[in-house]
C-alpha cells in the first residue's frame, strides 16, 4: 500500500473515532457524562444500572478498539504488533473495567478523579495514541 493511500486511510479511521465519540454520547447508555460535565462536586451519584452500563461501555470500547486496531494494522502491516495490540486491548478492558466497577461499587469514597480518569480510558480511544508511538518505536529499534 501506498504511504498517501496509508495517510488517507489513517485519517479516516481517526475521523470514524470522532463520529464514535460524537454519536455514542447520544445513543449509548451512561448517566455519569452529565455528572461529570456538571456540578460533581456537589451533586451525590447518579443512579446507575450496572448491566446497562457495562454492556454500553463494552459496547463503545469494542467499537473503539475495532477501529485503533485497524489504524495499528495500517500503519504498520505486522501480524505481531496487532497480536499483541489485540492482547493489550482485552487486558486493559478487564482490569480498568474491574477497577472502575469497585470504585463505583464505593460510591467514589475514594474521590471522583480515580473514577473519572479509568471511565476516559475506558470510552476513549487514548490506547491507539499510546500504542502507534509505542510501536513505531520498537520497530526503529528493532531495525
């Protein structure tokens, strides 16, 4: 593949996580967007349906992830760093998505940045912009 096809396409897929970002906050379920846009401090938390909101949120880091581990794949072309890329994905999901549920299940005792910051990592597709430097780094390593 051509370096401006790759360009192009890399571009597309980061326009595709922006309409992710755009559309899921109106079509999924999470009732912690206007908690944190607003007044957190002193409002108490709001109800939250553990299901709901875990199969919204999955349902958002899968479509997240589908689209960084297509950038990774053209970027870069190796089946081992979109293995290992793919393996980075599960585990972050499991251990954030644990760690996130505990603190909610302590109704943000332990303050409500903890929570906040996971919840980003959790919706947000800030592993890809870990990832790409992180990979194209090996590579130029390994060379």
């Amino acid at each position: 593949m051509s370096k401006a096809v790759k360009i192009i396409l890399i571009l597309f897929l980061f326009f595709l996580l922006i309409l992710v970002r755009f559309f899921a906050d109106h079509y999924l379920y999470d009732p912690l967007i206007k908690y944190f846009n607003y007044d957190f401090l002193s409002e108490s938390i709001p109800v939250i349906h553990g299901r709901k909101l875990l199969f919204s949120m999955f349902l958002r880091y899968s479509i997240n992830t589908i689209i960084s581990l297509l950038i990774i794949w053209v970027a870069f072309e190796n089946k081992n760093h979109l293995r290992f890329s793919v393996k980075f994905y599960i585990i972050a999901f499991l251990f954030l998505t644990f760690a996130f549920f505990v603190i909610l299940k302590g109704e943000l005792k332990q303050g409500y940045l903890l929570a906040f910051y996971i919840r980003r990592f959790i919706i947000h597709p800030l592993f890809v912009l870990i990832l790409l430097p992180a990979i194209y780094y090996k590579s130029k390593v390994d060379k």
